[in-house]
C-alpha cells in the first residue's frame, strides 16, 4: 500500500499530466526526476484508480456508418454525428470535427480552410490553444458580401485567434467581374504567394455546398449568376466547395465562371494530401455524393441522417435521381 506521501506524488504527477497539459519532459525537469520515472509514476494512478480514463466519443459517433462510407467511398476517415434532441445538425457535426482538426495539428502544420456555416461550427466548438506554429491559409478569396458568419476573411482570423496562430488573407473578392481582374489580381505578389501557400498546404477542411444552400446563393449572386439568366448552370450544379460549382460527376460546371474565381480551382483542391470534407443535414447529400464521386475530398465529418442518404444513394434504393 502506497503511503501518503507517495500517494500525494502520484496525485500531483497526475494533475501536472492531465489538468496542467504538461509534458513528461516538462514535469520530469519540474520534479527533478527522470521522463521514464514519470511515465511509471502515471501507470500507477491508472493502476490505483487514482485517473480513470473514459472514452466518451463513441456515443456522440454512429461507428458502423462511418465503416461503411469509408468502403463504399474509398474514404481515409469518415466521422458521423449522432444529432441528439435539441442540437442542430451543424453543431452536431461542428462539434465532432473538432476532432478531426485537432488529429491533424501536427508541428508546423499549414492548414487550407475555406468557409461556410459547417466549418463556422466548428470553429466555434473549438477551445484555444496556444499554438504559434501553426499556419492557416484561406483556399478562396473572403472579400464576399455574405453573412460575418460565412465570411472567409472573418473565419479564418478568428480560427488563428483561438490558437495564437500565423494565417494569411487573401486580399480579393471569391469571384470577380471578368477573367482580365483574375488574371491582373493572380499577378500581384501578394495574392500570388497565399494562391501558392494553399497549394502546398499539409491538409485542407472545406465545407460543402449544395443546391440550394444559402452561402452558395451568396456566392452566385454576388457572381451576377442568376437561374433565369443561367439555366444551364442550374441545370448542371449539384454542389459546391471553396466557391468551386460542381456537376453530380464532381467536374467543374461553369469554366467562364471558375475564370473570375480567385482561389484554388477543384484540381489543385484534390491534390492536397489530405482534404476533410466538413457538411451537416440531409439537404447536403447532393453535393457531399458529387464531391466522394469526384475525389474532391479524402475525408468527411457529416451527420448521421445524411451519411444515411448518401449510402442510399449509392446503393440506389431511394434518392434515385442522385445516382
């Protein structure tokens, strides 16, 4: 049996570990003691009951849906919110996506975000941390008259706030008045060098659009894109990330209009290593299905009700006009 001066050691061990989110290299040279006799000393408070240890977010995760998107879709990951009683589909899946941003934290990571109320949600549900090695790069132009709460510019400050992080800004509207001020703005340095940093991104979160959804109704009205003036386009357009409009093939419908678009186009998007794609509720099964269909992302975080539909999709038993 541990005396109480011992029990004490391992009490205090324990809170600078777990409370005081200190390293074991931190508490060894705290302590005067080595980082293996911490590592024991912390075994022994699991062994005692001293820490118990919960996992508590499989509750929140419908497990075997996750499994099957990621078979029939070829995913690396695929996250699915419960939606409990109360919770919106956005905070839901906010919320679970936290995990997945904070898995992809590594050292010096540089990480490519573009906007929307799903990755607004998450953000949201994010904690600080004080992380300066960071870098957060826009994948879009911000300067877009849409809701604060959609606006990229806003989004991505407020993301490298939370972790006391670097970010960049893409001093240009998402899409501008004729392919010449793309091709003029593409030009200027600085422009030209955060285009070139989200190219070269580790990893990039993206929220996903689809018909109908009202950040993507800001984007093409902004454009001057009407559906009386374009029925083409609205014919074609099942969804939408980083201000790029895709057919249900996930290939780009509109390339007068991806030439006033001041970003990354959806090949660059895809040739990062890892994109996570991040979209709540069952109005978004058209795009999320378009965008698996065109590799445009390697991982997804949605919610249950629309990881439903998209296996049903596929597997073409209901939502026969998506497959």
């Amino acid at each position: 049996m541990a005396t109480a001066r011992e029990r004490a050691l391992i009490v205090k061990v324990a809170r600078m570990y777990y409370e005081q989110n200190m390293s074991q290299d931190q508490i060894a040279r705290a302590l005067l003691t080595s980082r293996s006799n911490v590592s024991r000393i912390l075994s022994v408070a699991k062994q005692r009951g001293i820490v118990e240890i919960k996992i508590i977010e499989e509750s929140r995760r419908e497990t075997e849906i996750e499994e099957m998107l990621m078979s029939r879709f070829g995913l690396r990951a695929a996250m699915v919110a419960k939606v409990p009683r109360g919770t919106s589909d956005y905070q839901a899946v906010g919320q679970l996506a936290v995990g997945s941003f904070l898995n992809h934290l590594k050292p010096r990571v540089r990480v490519a975000i573009s906007w929307g109320r799903s990755i607004q949600a998450m953000v949201d549900a994010l904690d600080a941390e004080n992380r300066p090695d960071l870098t957060f790069i826009p994948l879009m132009g911000g300067m877009t008259p849409v809701p604060s709460t959609y606006s990229g510019e806003a989004l991505i400050r407020s993301l490298a706030e939370k972790f006391n992080a670097q970010y960049q800004v893409l001093h240009a509207p998402t899409i501008v008045q004729s392919p010449d001020i793309k091709v003029a703005l593409m030009r200027e340095p600085s422009v030209a060098a955060v285009i070139e940093a989200a190219r070269t991104a580790d990893v990039a979160f993206v929220g996903i659009g689809s018909k109908g959804a009202n950040s993507s109704q800001h984007i093409l009205q902004s454009a001057g894109m009407t559906e009386a003036e374009n029925p083409e386009f609205y014919a074609k357009w099942a969804g939408d990330l980083a201000g790029r409009f895709f057919d249900r093939e996930g290939n780009a419908v509109n390339s007068r209009l991806d030439n006033r678009t001041v970003g990354l186009d959806l090949a660059e998007i895809a040739k990062i290593k890892r994109v996570v794609g991040v979209a709540a509720g069952e109005e978004k099964t058209e795009g999320i299905l378009a965008a698996l269909r065109g590799g445009l992302i390697s991982e997804l975080v949605t919610s249950s009700n629309c990881a439903t539909r998209l296996l049903e999709a596929a597997e073409n038993k209901k939502l026969g006009e998506l497959v």
